[in-house]
C-alpha cells in the first residue's frame, strides 16, 4: 500500500542518460503519493541529450506516471536546474498539469517556509567556467558507468551493501575544493537573506538534511547514484529517504522541513511538446 505523505521532493533525475535510475524512480513513486510534487531541477538532461539522447521505455514510463498524477489532482511543480535550462524560456507555462516556475517558496504544514530552488546559481564552475561544467559531467557519467559493472561484480561475489564509486570520487573532490567553492553554505546564506526557515535544493548530488543557524538546508540528492528524495509528512515534518533497489528494504534517515500553498494557475499547453525529438534536440543546442 502506498505510503501517504504531503509532499514530495525530487532532484537531478537526469531523463535521456544511460545512468538515470527510472525504474527505482517508479518504484519509489509507487510507494508515495502526495498531495504536491515538486521537480528541483536537471529532471530532463539536454547536456548529455545534446551528445547522445539515451531514453529508456521505464524513462518514458516516468513521465507517463507524472503526467499521470497530474491529472489525478497532484499539484506538480517543475523548477528547471542547469542540465535543463532550455526549460526556463517556459516559466509560468503549464505542461499538462506541471507548473514550470523559476523558484517556489512552500509553506510545510507547520507553517515553516522553505525556498525551493536548483542551487546552480550558488555554483561558481557552472556560472562562470561551463567549460569545466561540462568536462566535470563527462566525467561523472563515465564513473556512473564503470559503476555499474562494479556493482554487478560484487552482486556475483555476494558481497553485501551498496558501494559508489562516483559517490566516492565526488566526495574527495568536493572536500578538496570546498575552500573555494562552498555551495552549501552560499545556499544557506541566500534563505537568510531571504527571510525563509529553510532551503530544499538539487545540483551537487549530495542528499542531506542539516540544520545552520537557524536555517534548515535540505539537498534532494539525485536519481543517478544515491536514489534519494525529501518528503514533507503531514505534520510538516521533513525526511530524507535513500531508496534501495526493489528487492531490498528502503532506508530511512529523519528531519524536518516546511512548505507554501501554490498560488495561481498557468495556461495549458500541450505535454507533447517537451518529449517531442525535434524540440528536445532545438532545445539541447540552446545550451
């Protein structure tokens, strides 16, 4: 039985790639319904789309599904990242029921306000020197990959756990570098100035929940690698969920978090148009 919860966090799905993990996605979703949904940014990949689009039947099931909620009632919100920047040409458009917005600010249940964004504007790598963007995201995808035949090789010699080796290699460069670049604490800084309890972002593929001075910093993580997400319960209470593979349980790690009635609707336009081939390759050579 599918397990109830207000809202739902989701970050750096990263559609259209060979390492995008659809299938835990749809596991997950399966699991949890909710009354909002909101989609933090890289959810489609117009990076990688733009050197060879890799789009799988469970991919297109993904989107099916939200559409799907869509329809049924769950308010869907769509906060484009860097990876799917093209998006933000359609901010305020509606694509069968998902609602593009550049940011959002939720109201949790308990009256905490939380601002919802990518994070990439906090990134000084991806705001001022793409080209190193962009040799990073070869990069990571190449570790994704090799990842995957590791992770087949201990399955066969029965060896237990999850282990990362993208995860592992992102960690070291992040502490190397963290002097100069410290996403977390720009982030933070930002929510303070804006006056919210609490920041819920994506872009660095690093699932945390934390508190800083007063402000909650939450990180959604991604769909590539960790398989995690941030659910707001009823009572407003925050969560950060690592999904594990079908055949295993799910872990969960508790906190807290808040969010805002949406306000206002948009036009209909037609869903097509963001899975359509040729839209999606004009798209990719916007970026």
């Amino acid at each position: 039985m599918a397990r109830r919860v207000r809202a739902i966090f989701l970050s750096d799905i990263h559609l259209g790639t060979r390492g995008c993990q659809a299938e835990r996605l749809l596991d997950f979703l399966r699991d949890h319904e909710a009354e909002y949904l909101f989609l933090v940014g890289d959810i489609v990949d117009f990076w990688v789309m733009n050197r060879g689009i890799q789009w799988s039947a469970a991919q297109n099931t993904v989107v099916q599904k939200l559409l799907r909620r869509a329809r049924h009632g769950e308010q869907i919100f769509l906060i484009p990242g860097n990876h799917d920047e093209a998006l933000r040409e359609y901010l305020d458009m509606n694509f069968g029921g998902i609602q593009v917005v550049d940011e959002y600010i939720h109201a949790a249940a308990d009256g905490r306000r939380y601002l919802l964004i990518h994070g990439d504007e906090f990134d000084q790598v991806t705001r001022h020197h793409r080209w190193v963007a962009l040799l990073g995201d070869i990069a990571y995808n190449g570790l994704v990959r090799i990842n995957a035949w590791l992770s087949w090789l201990r399955r066969r010699l029965n060896r237990p756990g999850y282990w990362s080796l993208a995860g592992y290699a992102k960690r070291k460069v992040k502490t190397a570098v963290s002097f100069i670049f410290d996403f977390e604490d720009s982030v933070i800084r930002a929510a303070r100035e804006r006056g919210v309890d609490g920041v819920i972002c994506g872009h660095i593929h690093s699932a945390t929940i934390r508190e800083a001075d007063g402000i909650t910093y939450l990180n959604c993580g991604d769909w590539v690698d960790s398989c995690t997400a941030i659910v707001e319960h009823l009572d407003g209470s925050m969560e950060l969920i690592h999904h594990s593979a079908p055949a295993q349980l799910p872990l969960f790690q508790a906190v807290i978090a808040p969010s805002r009635e949406p306000q206002g609707t948009f036009p209909e336009q037609a869903p097509a148009a963001l899975l359509d081939s040729h839209h999606l390759n004009h798209s990719a050579k916007l970026l």
